[in-house]
C-alpha cells in the first residue's frame, strides 16, 4: 500500500509539475505580447511625435511666407535699424509723390471700368435649372455631384 501511494504521490507530482511549466510559458508568452504592444506603441508615439514635429515646422514655414514680415526678434532689430533709415529717406520720396499724385491725378472714364462678377454656383444652378437643364447636365456643366445638384433643387423648391 506504501508504494501505491509513492507511487500515486509521484504521478501527482509529475502532473503539478507539468502544469506549472505550461502556465509559466503562457505567463512568459504574454509578457513578450504585452512588451511588443508597448514597443508598438512607443514607436506610433514617436512617429506621431516626428510628424507633428513636421506639421509644426510646415506651419512655420506657411506663416513665414504668409507673413514675412514677421520673423525672429534679432532679425527684427538689424532690419529695424535698416528700416528706419529707409523710411526716413522713403518719406521725403513720398511727400513728393503725393504731391505729384495730386496733380496728375484723373478719374477712370466709363468705358475704362470693366466691372466683372461672376454668378455663384447656387445662382447659376437654378438658372440652368430654369432654362431646362437636367440635373445630369447641370452637374457636369458645373463639375459637381449629380445628388449635390438635387438636394440644392429639392430645397430650394421647398422655400
């Protein structure tokens, strides 16, 4: 009977064994997943991080050739100091051109004004529309959708 038990103490043994070494390697299985998921994520953090970096810069750039006028302080004060002795010598050219402006100056004549408007595309659809158009037509007329052409007729006939 001893032994039946040795021996069934053995197998038992054999099993928990067995079982621990699976679960450890579950264990180290999710923590090499959860690792990579955070290595994933630093990355996509960086590159977020890289591409705003870019869109800051771009916006930058787009604000400094919006606005050249407004730059950096330093370069402010030495172009300060340049403007000031140039407009000095711009505004005596100015009282003089002002003047000669004055004198020189003539109205446009009627036929020299050529006012020009264009039509809005809100305008010019109903206008198609009234003429006989198709929303097909109007819609390739204008390079708009066909379904944007009837939704605009459809409440536009509703008002």
């Amino acid at each position: 009977m001893a032994t039946f038990l040795l021996v069934l103490s053995f197998i038992i043994d054999g099993v928990i064994i067995l079982t621990l070494l699976t679960i450890s390697t579950r264990v180290k299985k999710n923590e090499e997943v959860e690792m990579r998921q955070e290595e994933v994520a630093r990355e996509i953090e960086d590159m977020f991080t890289s591409y705003l970096m870019e869109i800051k810069e771009e916006n930058k750039r787009m604000s400094d050739w919006l606005h050249p006028e407004k730059h950096s302080i330093n370069d402010q004060r030495t172009k300060g100091e340049k403007a000031i002795a140039e407009e000095a010598v711009n505004s005596k050219h100015l009282k003089v051109k002002s003047s000669e402006e004055q004198t020189n100056y003539s109205p446009p004549l009627f036929n020299e004004r050529k006012d020009f408007f264009e039509r809005s595309d809100n305008y010019r659809i109903l206008e198609l529309r009234r003429v006989g158009y198709s929303v097909d037509e109007i819609a390739k007329k204008l390079d708009r959708g066909k379904t944007e052409i009837e939704l605009f007729i459809k409440f536009q006939q509703k008002h």
